[in-house]
C-alpha cells in the first residue's frame, strides 16, 4: 500500500491542466455497450476506477484499442453476456461504483443485465432503487439474490418507452435509465432527470450516435426509441471536480497559478462559490488564474450579516464532490462559513484529522460542520493520515500541502482513484511530494 510524504508550507507557481471528467467516462464508456460499430472516445483519465471499467469491458467482450494517451476505440460487436454470471465478474464489478452503469445498455441491447452490489466510497448510504425503478418501468423483470447481494434485471422481449418521475435527481440513475431507452419501443419520458454537465455529454454523444433524445440540459428528457445506434468519436470534458481541487490548493497554499482549459462553461455556480469564500480567480480566455493571495482571503457574509452556509443540491447547485475541498479551504479564511453535506452521512468524519492538525472545526453532526477560519495566523500542522475516500484524500493532501512540517499519507490508492499521477503533475509547478 503505497504512501505520500509531502513537505508543506511551500509557495507553488506554474500552470496545471486538468484530467478529462472522471463521472462523464463512467457513463460515455459503459455507453460503447449500445452499439456493434466502433466508438472513439477521447480525453479519458488515467487513474484506477476508469481502467478498472476498461478491464471489464474488455472481459464482456469489447474489443479495445488504444490511440494514444488517454484515446482509445472501442467495438462492443461480439459481447460474452454469459460472463455477466461468473464468480470472476462478480469480483470485479462489485469493486467499482460505476459498473452500475453498463446494465442499462446490456439489458437495452441483450435483454438481460446483471450486476453485484457495487463499490466505490465509503461515504453513506448509495442507495441504487432509482436505476431499477427506472428498468420496471420500462418493462423488465427485477430480481435480487440477498446471499451474494446480485441484482439482475431482464427483458427478454424487448423494452417499451414509459413516463416517469425519478424519486430522485440521481446523475447515475438518469444515465442508466437513458441508456436503456434510446433502444426502447415507443417514447419515454423522465422528469427530475439529473441535467449535470457530464450527463448532457453523454446524451449528445448518444443523439450523435442516432438516438433521439430532447430536453437536454433540463430536468424533462424526452427519449424516442430507435431500433439501433451507430460508431462516433467522442471528447471527455475537463473535470470539474479537479478543476475545483486546484482552486482550493492555489489559496491554501497562496500559490500562483494557472488552471489551463477548463471549459468555464461547464463549471456552473462552482468559481461563484469560491468568490464567496473570498478566493479571487480571473477568467483569461477558457483558462483560471488564481493570484498568490498574500493578504489571505475573507469569507462572505449573507446579505443580512448572518454566517456562511455553503451546501451541496443538485445541479446547477454546488457539487457535493468539493464540499470536502472547501472545508479545508476555509480552515485557512478569514472569518466561519457552515458547511452542510446533505446528500452523505459518512463524508464529513475525515475533519477530525484536519482538527488533529489544528483547524478549528465543530462537527454539529453527520452532515454540518462549522469551519472557524485562522486566518493564515495558525499554520496547520504536519501530521501522519489515512485517506478515506477520493474526496477527503485530496482534501487532507491540499492540507498537507499547507502544513508546517512533513506529513504522511496512507492509503493513497483512494487518492489514485480519481486524480491522475497527481504526485508528477504536483511536483511540476514546485511541490514536494514523494510517492513511497
């Protein structure tokens, strides 16, 4: 198991640019699954959870070639269902959250999917009722084998369109549900559809692929069924997430620098959520710069003098994925902010390492945390950290970072879930950091 040690307290400067979304290649790759032609997608991350689902599809059948960095083509025109029902993919579908997403194009284009309990971060409940709700809507027959927690869903005749009302805005939800209507019969209609960027991408890459999908970008899809879907080339948009992770550590650490291509259109109320935090980023062109910000930053107030409350909601609300960076942003801002994590009871219990280091933080409970910024006063200090999940893993190393001293941090395959060699890309604008 593998290990960072970073030397904290130093100034960083150059440019940075960010990996290709993580949350958009998860629904664009299990996507290939719809159609027998050739798919190009390019601009996907290299870290663990995206090669992970490479490797799975790879094991269904897809044949894959790679282009060049972070380009492959992929041709899913001789798919081995039957691996669905081996003890081998068992295994590896329940080690990654987004194999979810590849039983909306399988029981769309076979009639049949099955999936074991999926894994991901441990940061509360992830319920998945909405994704099979969605299938029995449109006509497959659910079952679920609670020894070795297997769910399997099954349509042997075909599906037909529906309307219908998700219980939830749930991004995953909505991709797997569109997935498997663009093959439906008939028109399908889903209202409280998610509408974040990455699934917008992923419903223009179907409609270029022929589907018939309207309403993209609202909460109100419209989705006429075809009988087939054809080959595209596809780009991955910068991830937003990363995008955000950058903001944060040019603050904390008062560092200069450049976040290039970041498709400003696409980032939503995220950089007015920084401005709050006082953090000031110019947009130059399609890139962010952050100056140094010498005199620290000073959080906003409501209107009516009341404190901060930064929470996450549904898009265009704020990404519950940076909540955790803006915590331990504002260990360092001048004046208290309240964060209020709605969505994960478990994703705010990395903060009582960011109090061992000396921040100065009151957990209210599972979702609120109210954050009593230093004032650049009170450096944190090194110290030696688990990372718990993605998130909290590079907010505690956006801390380290900070620190006065050398800390340690374990467990960093978390970290490499999501962020691609991010101790090479940190050491080019003047970290130090070692990978042990």
């Amino acid at each position: 198991m593998g290990i960072f040690k970073i030397e904290g307290g130093i100034r960083l400067k150059g440019e940075i640019t960010p990996q290709g979304a993580k949350n958009e290649a998860l629904q664009i790759l299990c996507a290939v699954l719809l159609t027998s032609e050739k798919v190009m997608i390019n601009n996907i991350p290299d870290i663990i959870d995206i090669n992970k689902l490479i490797v799975l599809l790879e094991n269904l059948g897809v044949k894959i070639q790679k282009n060049g960095p972070g380009s492959y083509t992929f041709q899913a025109d001789d798919i081995n269902i039957d691996y669905l029902e081996t003890e081998a993919f068992k295994k590896e579908g329940g080690s990654l959250r987004g194999s979810i997403m590849i039983v909306g194009p399988l029981l769309a284009r076979y009639g049949k999917g099955y999936i074991p309990k999926p894994g991901g971060d441990k940061i509360g409940r992830r319920r998945l009722d909405t994704h099979f709700e969605g299938f029995i809507n449109l006509g497959a027959k659910f079952r679920y084998n609670r020894e070795d927690h297997f769910y399997g869903v099954e349509a042997p005749d075909g599906l037909q369109g529906a309307a219908m009302l998700l219980d939830e805005a749930s991004v995953t939800g909505t991709a797997n549900i569109v997935m498997a209507a663009v093959l439906a019969k008939g028109k399908t209609t889903v209202y409280n559809a998610a509408c974040e960027p990455y699934l917008q991408q992923l419903c223009k890459m179907l409609n270029s692929m022929g589907a018939n999908i309207t309403g993209v970008g609202s909460n109100l899809l419209t989705i006429e069924g075809v009988t087939s879907l054809g080959g595209c080339e596809h780009r991955i948009l910068p991830d937003m997430i990363e995008i955000g992770s950058w903001i944060g550590l040019a603050a904390m650490t008062r560092s200069e620098i450049t976040i290039k291509d970041v498709s400003w259109d696409n980032l939503g109320v995220i950089p007015s959520v920084f401005r709050k935090l006082g953090i000031t980023l110019e947009r130059r062109g399609d890139d962010i710069y952050i100056p140094s910000h010498e005199n620290g930053y000073k959080i906003k107030t409501d209107i009516d003098g009341s404190i901060l409350t930064i929470a996450d909601a549904p898009w265009p609300g704020f990404t519950p994925d940076l909540l955790s960076i803006v915590l331990v942003v504002a260990t360092q801002a001048q004046g208290d902010v309240l964060i209020h994590q709605k969505m994960f009871e478990s994703r705010l219990f990395f903060v009582d390492k960011l109090i061992d280091m000396g921040a100065k933080i009151m957990l209210c409970d599972p979702h609120r945390a109210v954050v009593m910024g230093h004032d650049f006063q009170s450096q944190l200090k090194a110290t030696t950290m688990s990372s718990p999940d993605i998130r909290a893993g590079i907010s505690l190393l956006i801390a380290a970072l900070s620190a006065k001293g050398t800390s340690t941090i374990q467990n960093i395959e978390q970290i490499d879930r999501g962020y691609e060699r991010i101790d090479e890309r940190l050491r080019a604008i003047g970290a130090n950091i070692v990978r042990a």
